[in-house]
C-alpha cells in the first residue's frame, strides 16, 4: 500500500471529522441560521454518500468478493456484510439517549435565546455527553472515509466532503449546549473540535487493526466485507440523519433538490473517471 495514499486517506479522515468545529464557528460567527442554504448542503451530502454506496462502493465490494467466491456466495456476502454496517451505526444510535443525541436539530438564534440559557447553564454534563455522542457516531464515519479513500483517493475526497458538510451541524449541536453551560465559547469551540477528532482515530484504528490483513492471501475477502459495511454505514447515516435533519431545517422540496444535485454530480464526476 502507497504511503502517499495512507497520507492522503489519514488527511482527508482530519479533514472530514474537523469540520465540526467549522460549525462551531457558524454558531459563533453568524447572526441567523441559514435554514436553505444548510437544507440544500445536507440533502446534496446525502445524495453524493448514496448514489456512492450503491453505484460505486458496494459493486466495488460484491466484485472481490465474487471473485474470491463464486457469484451467489460473494453476492450473499456482500449484502450480509452491507446490512451489518447498518446494523452497526443502528445499535450506536440506538445506545444513546435521546437527549444526548447529537443529530437532535438547534440553529445558531439560540446563542441569544435567554431561556434556551437558563435551560443549559444547570447541563454541563449533558455538553459533554453530547460532544462525546458526536465522537462515537462519527468513529465509524472515520473508518468509512479512510478505507473509500484507500480504495479510490477520488472517491475518498467526495466522501470526505460529504462527511464535512454532514459534520458542520453536529459542529453547531456540541457548541451551543456546551456554551450555554459553561458560558465559555472558547470551551464550547474546543469540545466541537475535539469531538471531530473521533474520525481520525477511526482511520488510524483501520490502519493498524485492518491493513495488516488486506496484505493477506485473504484480501479480497477483507476488502469486499468492509467495504460493503462502509456502504450499508453511509447509507443509513443518509437516510437516519442527514435528510431528516435536512427537511427539520427547511422544506421538503429543497432537501430533495439537494439530494438529487449530490447524485447527479457523483455521476457526472464518476463518468469522468471510467
């Protein structure tokens, strides 16, 4: 495996889980929320990470697993192993409460809002908790961009950036709960940060967990399990989170023209690439 290509995947992963903090500083920066723009962002995410996991990473991942096995055994594989993915981002969801749950929507007007204030000055605890929810729904997220981009670096950038604008609102979800109960934006920018890092050290723990074993006679194997898990983790991070949250923030209709503009961008940049 190229080093250049290990670097490129480890950077994109930083990338991708930092941007948290980009959203931290929306929260900080901005006067009002702008409900359109970030409905048409995360609806044009959700459209790129789909039209990917179908198109692109799980016919990927059913042809070196067909290739090891025979069509029906690696086909059969393919979707157990792209279900598991799901499973895996569901039962993490799942195990964290509601109301730590970092996808739950707030816009940057409640920075000024004075009885959103007097509700998280008594919820430092809970700021914590939330930072620390984002950390363990993006760490598989992590995993995901680094072996994409390990596979295909240009299918790793469209998944990083994807990711990036997915993280921005979780970025504006650690932020104002933490600021509101430490009243410190210094600390609410930090653990918004900190909280991207998660990604990174998803990628890291796939590089040394699971690279050693993509050097083995069992490679194709290994290669066409994770990726189809990737695909099953981007697709349900899509359908659970990103256009929910994308029509809470807005209308229907823009987060459907989002979604449809990711895809029709991934196959015209796909195109370019046969």
């Amino acid at each position: 495996m190229e080093s250049a290509n290990i670097l490129l995947a480890l950077s994109l992963t930083l990338f991708a889980g930092l941007s948290t903090g980009i959203g931290s500083a929306i929260a900080f920066l901005a006067k009002r929320t702008n409900t359109k723009l970030l409905t048409l962002s995360l609806g044009f995410s959700a459209g790129v990470m789909i039209y990917i996991s179908f198109v692109e990473i799980f016919q990927e991942a059913r042809e070196s697993l067909i290739h090891h096995y025979n069509e029906f055994e690696g086909t059969l594989y393919t979707v157990i192993a792209f279900f598991g993915g799901m499973l895996l981002i569901a039962l993490i969801d799942k195990f964290i409460p509601n109301f730590e749950n970092p996808h739950e929507i707030r816009g940057i007007e409640e920075m000024d809002n004075k009885k959103a204030a007097y509700k998280f000055n008594r919820l430092y605890r809970m700021g914590l908790m939330t930072a620390l929810a984002v950390g363990v729904h993006n760490f598989p997220e992590g995993i995901a961009t680094f072996m994409s981009a390990i596979t295909d670096p240009a299918l790793g950038v469209a998944i990083a950036i994807a990711i990036a604008i997915h993280n921005i609102p979780e970025g504006i979800a650690v932020s104002v709960p933490i600021y509101y109960a430490t009243g410190s934006r210094k600390k609410a920018f930090f653990y918004s940060f900190l909280s991207g890092l998660s990604e990174p050290i998803g990628a890291l723990l796939a590089y040394f967990l699971l690279m050693p074993f993509m050097n083995s006679g069992n490679h194709e194997v290994i290669f066409g399990v994770i990726m189809a898990g990737v695909a099953g983790i981007m697709v349900f991070i899509s359908l659970d989170e990103l256009l929910p949250s994308a029509e809470e923030y807005g209308e229907h209709h823009i987060a459907i023209y989002g979604l449809t503009g990711g895809m029709v961008v991934m196959a015209i940049s796909l195109l370019f690439l046969i």
